[in-house]
C-alpha cells in the first residue's frame, strides 16, 4: 500500500483528497504546515509520494520542496491555484514530478499519481515486499538477499501482486493474467496449488502469510508491506 503525503492549508481540499485516496488504498498522511511536514517526513521515510501546495501558510512550497528533497528524494507534485507560466516552469526545473492546478478533479490527480509511481518504479526496476526483493531485470526473487526459485508461473503471479499494491484481485482476475505464460489453461484449483507453494519459498510462516493475503470470498491481494 503506497503511502502519501499531502501537504495542505485548506482543510476541505486536504481532508477531501485524504478521503478519495484511502478509498483507492493509499495510505494517507496530511500536513496543514511545513513545518509540521518536514516532521512527518523524517518519521515516515516510506511516504511514497508527496503531494505539496505552493502556497502555505508558514514556508513557501518552493523552498519547502528542498527541505523535502533533502531529507528524502521522494516524488513530489505540485498543487496551486497559480496557472501562471512562470510558476510551472519555475516547479518543474526544480525537480518536481508534475504539477496540477486548483481546481482538479480527484479523477485526473489519482490517474498524475499513478503515471509518476509508475515511472518510479519502472526506473529503478526492483521492487521490494516486506524481506522479499523482485529484481525486474534480471526476473529474480530474493529472500533476506538469498535467491528464490520460482517458477516462470510463480514468478507471473507473485509480479502480479506486486505491481498493484492495495489491489483485491480476484481468482478470475490472476486466472486470466497468467493465461498465457505457457499457452496453458489454469484451473481455479490449480491456482490455489501455485499460490500455497509460493507462499512456502517466501513467507516466513505459510500458514500465517504476511505478503499474499487471502481476502475471504473474493481472491487475493499483496499484505501492508509493501515499500
């Protein structure tokens, strides 16, 4: 579950945003401040991504975006109600990831933090799950950095949790996402089989599992570890 900052003086666009991101399975954390933000940063060094407005009551959004960057280089979006040229540009040289301006729609804000999550992600190519580390490149699963043998199937599957944090998936969902790693037809029950396997090469306790989780009734989906 990818955590989010959202740093904001107005009350309702801060609690508004806050609300539709946990609907999506975000994480949220929320700052009316800077200076409460660079707080909430150094004890959240697993915020995902920080979306910061300009205009702050206590610390302008141009220079508290260094003191974020210092502490940590996490990807930052800009919301503003200035459309003004000048600021966009001035935002973006410095780094930021996007920006947006007031008013939005909560629709076109999820989709920006998505495409730059994506981005991230892709860039670094590993992903990693509690004490597990999927390296993208070379397709590899590593356990406190000990190697994983998964098969190609496992290994489809396990990805698929993995690049979709907070994702309920259901058994038609995975069933219909790993079709066609061999041309071979899965069986609901043979996906039962493939997951209790892969939860023995990387849970800690299969019985108790910490990164698949089973949602009763519906599938699957990936535990809170996510990093």
């Amino acid at each position: 579950m990818n955590k989010v900052l959202i740093i904001e003086d107005d009350n309702s666009i801060r609690e508004g945003l806050k609300y539709y991101l946990e609907q999506e399975n975000f994480k949220v954390i929320t700052s009316k401040n800077g200076v409460m933000a660079l707080d909430v940063l150094k004890e959240n060094m697993d915020i995902a991504i920080i979306l910061l407005d300009i205009n702050l009551p206590d610390i302008n959004g141009f220079t508290l975006f260094s003191k974020l960057k210092a502490i940590k280089e996490v990807p930052i979006i800009f919301l503003t109600a200035s459309d003004l040229e000048i600021s966009i540009v001035r935002g973006l040289d410095m780094g930021a990831d996007d920006y947006i301006t007031k008013p939005f729609k909560a629709r076109e804000l999820l989709s920006r933090i998505k495409t730059v999550l994506r981005r991230v992600n892709n860039q670094s190519n590993v992903i990693n799950i509690y004490n597990i580390t999927i390296d993208l490149n070379q397709a590899k699963v590593l356990k406190n950095g000990k190697d994983v043998m998964l098969t190609a199937l496992e290994y489809k599957i396990l990805l698929s949790f993995a690049l979709n944090p907070g994702v309920v998936f259901t058994r038609e969902k995975i069933l219909a996402d790993v079709w066609d790693v061999q041309e071979e037809y899965v069986s609901d029950n043979a996906l039962t089989v493939y997951v209790k396997r892969i939860r023995e090469k990387i849970e800690d306790d299969p019985q108790n599992p910490k990164i698949i989780i089973t949602v009763r009734g519906i599938g699957y989906k990936l535990g809170d570890h996510y990093v």
